[in-house]
C-alpha cells in the first residue's frame, strides 16, 4: 500500500510517499519547503503569510513529485489539525481535491499523531505496546499511553506553556533569533547547566502534568538582575544552558516517573524538540537504566514533515471506518488526539 501524506500545519509545506509492507515501512519520497527564514524576521509564524506560502508552494510539489493520474497512490493521508486555521485549510482543500479527482481514500490525521509515527519510519525496529509518549512540540507537551494503533489516553499535560514555547519565548527575551528552540541548545553547548538555579514546575508532585510559566516569569526576573551583562555571549551561552537544563530535568523526571507507574513496553520521544540532541541524551541513558527501550526518529522526521503523516495514515487506512467522503473534511485548528 502506497500511502500520500500532506502536512501544512504551520510554516512547513510537505509531501511525502511511503510504502507500507505489513508493519514495515518505506519513505519513498519526502519534499520540504520550510518558511522559517520568512517568518525569522517577525520573531514568529505569521498566519496569513504562512497560508500563502503553503498556495505557493505546494501545487509545484505535487506536479513534480506525483503522477498526474495518482496512479502509484492507495490512499490520501492529510494533516487536518492541530495548527493554525488558514495553513491547515491548505492541505485540506488540497487534499480533499486530490481524492476526489483521483477516486482516492481519505483519511484525516492529528498531527500530533503524526509525530508520534514519526518513530515507525526508522526501520525494522518499532515501538512495542503499550509505549510511554512524551510529545514535545511548540504548542504541545504532555505523557500519551498508547495501548496499540489508534488507541490512546492522556496521562499528563502542560497546565501553560508548552516546552517548545518555553525554549521560543526565553530566547526571544536573551536577544537570540527566531527560532529560539535550536538557538538555546547551540548556546548551551559551552554554557554551565549550573550557573542560574531556575525552578522546575510541578517536578515534584505525584501527577504527570507539566509547568513552564514560572521558568519564563525567572528568566524575565534573571536578565533584569543581569541588565549589564546581557550582551555578553558568555552570560548567554550560561543562561542557555541553564533553561535547557531546567526544561529537560522537567521532562525526563516526570516522563520516568510515569514509566515506574504505568509500566510500558517502550518509550517513544516526539514532536519537534525530540531535536534537541540534550534531551534525547536524558532520556536515553534514563531510559537504559530502567530497562526500557527508547524510541526516538531520526532528525529529518522530527521536524514537521509529511512522512510522518503518511505514517499514521497507513495504519489508519487498514480500516475503512477511517475513510472519510471528502466533502465531510474540515480543517480543525483544536483537534485532539484522544
């Protein structure tokens, strides 16, 4: 089965193709065209320049890179939410049109979702049920229970802010460009994780839930303290390690304290800042002590991507409850993935 994933949830436009032979599978195509350097110099996604990239960018994609008559495609996979209104309508609309000219299933994906196939796209080894998903992403940070395909439950969330708006937004306030994420972890890498003692949200209490507010709120506090010292690289590269170190502590502390709880068979890390190459340490040696193997995608699957939704939709399109008629399709900027 040949599976077309169509992503264009934020400021990344993507297609791709995988194959799919009983549960392994193969990415035969992956195109991406991101807007990050568009959209660095108003210091965030801007919506309404985000769609129109997305018009621009996406019909050439599928003029060189699918046959005219989808006649190598099984069915149509599209991100149809979570993500800003007026991209996602994009992939949608696209999508929508594609089936219906082409006589194709449709099947709607959580991007979400998508990232956590993202860890199906590595390869013979996949992870085993029930698998532990810590998702972290600019909007998203929480602990998903992932019985078999499909079957999920929420077991922790951010009360505030996600990890990935954590990184974005503390960057934004050292002087560091858009995006911030990748910025803080370059800086880290000769920073002292030790020299400021910022607090770790909610590390302690017995639920699985996350907090980042208060990080922000120090941060702020940290850099009026240190008004005379803010251009100084040295005290960047230190305050970057610091904030990494803070969000990753977070992150690791409570996602094994859930692994001594709900006992899983696997781990699987997720979302954009699965990136980040400090985390994925954490996690892997934390993961190793315990005896529970740790999945985590390779770097280019990571990112928004549109395997990763192909992914998802491979195992969605072996039942056909998950077609849907392509005028029922709606982009829904809140779709949950439970």
């Amino acid at each position: 089965m040949r599976i077309l994933g169509i992503e264009s949830s934020c400021d990344e436009t993507a297609i791709a193709v995988i194959s799919g032979n009983k549960d392994i599978l193969a990415v035969e195509k992956s195109v991406v065209l991101s807007q990050v350097k568009i959209h660095a110099k108003y210091g965030g996604v801007v919506p309404e320049v985000a769609a129109r990239k997305h018009l621009e960018a996406i019909f050439p994609m599928i003029q060189n890179e699918l046959d005219p008559q989808g006649k190598e495609i099984d069915v149509i996979a599209v991100t149809a939410g979570p993500g800003l209104a007026s991209a996602l309508r994009t992939g949608v609309e696209v999508a929508k049109t594609l089936a219906w000219v082409w006589k194709k299933p449709l099947i709607p994906v959580s991007h979400i979702e998508g990232h956590i196939y993202a860890s199906w796209l590595n390869g013979e080894a996949q992870p085993v049920f029930p698998a532990l998903c810590l998702i972290v992403s600019g909007g998203h940070t929480e602990l998903i229970l992932m019985q078999n395909h499909g079957v999920y439950s929420r077991i922790g969330e951010t009360l505030d802010d996600a990890a990935g708006e954590a990184f974005d937004k503390t960057a934004k306030m050292i002087g560091l460009p858009y995006p911030g994420g990748p910025e803080i972890a370059r800086y880290a890498k000769e920073g002292s994780p030790d020299a400021f003692d910022f607090p770790r949200g909610l590390i302690n209490r017995p639920n699985f839930d996350f907090s980042f507010s208060g990080l922000k709120t120090a941060v702020l506090y940290k850099l009026r303290e240190n008004e005379t010292r803010i251009n100084d690289i040295q005290f960047k590269r230190d305050i970057s390690a610091s904030i990494q170190e803070a969000i990753i502590d977070v992150l690791v502390k409570k996602t094994m304290k859930a692994v001594k709880q709900v006992n899983p068979a696997s781990i699987i890390l997720a979302g954009g800042v699965s990136a980040n190459e400090a985390l994925r340490e954490r996690l892997q040696e934390s993961a190793r002590q315990v005896g529970v193997p740790l999945f985590v995608p390779k770097l280019e699957y990571s990112m928004d991507n549109a395997a990763m939704i192909a992914a998802a939709g491979f195992y969605r399109a072996k039942d056909e409850k998950n077609y849907l008629n392509p005028i029922l399709l709606k982009a829904d900027p809140n779709l949950d993935l439970i």
